[in-house]
C-alpha cells in the first residue's frame, strides 16, 4: 500500500516536470486579455437590457 502511494507520488513529480509551464509574461497577457474582454461583455450585455427595458417599460405604457 505503502509503496503503490510512492510511486504515485514519483509518477506525479514526473509528469510535472514535464509540463510546459507559460511565463509570467504570457499568464499577464491572458489575464488582462480575459479581464478587458469579461468587462467589454459586460457592458454590453448591460446596454442591451437597459434598450429593452426602456423599449418594453414605453410599449407597455402605450398600451394601458
């Protein structure tokens, strides 16, 4: 049992060093490049609720 957990542990020391880590540089790029596209649909998803509300609260008074 004891040994089936060391060599796990070895497998996954291994496998890490095998990995293809991103720099710092690359992970900055990607984060601010997620931040700016999130805050970009965002706003836009909130410019077109707010068109709609507007356009549905207008109809709705038109018809009362």
């Amino acid at each position: 049992m004891i040994g089936a957990i060391k060599q796990q542990a070895r497998d996954l020391f291994a496998e890490l060093d095998r990995v293809d880590w991103p720099s710092k540089e690359k992970v900055l790029t990607s984060t601010w490049t997620v931040v700016i596209v999130s805050v970009f649909v965002g706003v836009y998803l909130w410019a077109v609720d707010w068109v709609f509300t507007k356009g549905f609260a207008a109809l709705w008074l038109k018809t009362r």
